[in-house]
C-alpha cells in the first residue's frame, strides 16, 4: 500500500483513532546480516504522538482513550493508513488495532 504524503504542520486524529510515528526499521539479521530496503518488514511499534478525543458512545458520552501521548505501542501488521510527514513516517489508525502498550 502506498503511503500518503502530506505537507501539513499537526495532524490531529478524530473519534478514537490516534497518530503513531513509526520506529525504525532493523537492518541486521540476528546473525548479524545486513538487509536492504526492499527486505526489511515494515515495523508494527511506534509511539504515540497525537490521540483523539475517544469514541462516542450511544448515549452521547465519550469513552475515554486507553493509550496517551508518549506510549509506546505494538499494532496490527496490516492496519491504518501510512503517512509520510517530510522525511518522517507515521501510521494513522483506530484504537482497537492497537494490540499492546511496550516498554
């Protein structure tokens, strides 16, 4: 999937999505293997720079975010939108895909 690029200055995500920066990607193997960009997975941790309000519920109220700004998170391989931000790369998706907060 490609990535959208954007040339904004804030990104602010709605409802219960939130915006994650990317962490870098491992170029060595275990074994010590250098891997070239082509090879190398897109990396599922990221930490957290922009969150949404919540979701709304039925009656109106809006369920407070289980993550913050700063937490670093484990996501769903094939989840939310990639965002390219300068040189920077982001990934914009709902809170449910978020699997685990790491540390």
């Amino acid at each position: 999937m490609a990535a959208v690029s954007l040339s904004v200055s804030t990104v602010k995500p709605l409802g219960d999505r939130v915006f994650i920066k990317i962490s870098e990607s491992e170029e060595k193997t275990a074994g010590g293997i250098l891997l070239p960009g082509a090879a190398q997975e897109k990396p599922q941790i990221g930490e957290i720079v922009q969150v949404g309000p919540g979701k709304r519920n039925d009656d109106g109220s809006k369920q407070t975010m289980d993550v913050s700004v700063g937490d670093k998170v484990l996501y769903s391989k094939y989840a939310g939108t990639d965002i390219k931000l300068g040189s920077d790369e982001y990934v914009l998706l709902s809170e449910k895909d978020i699997l685990a907060v790491v540390s």
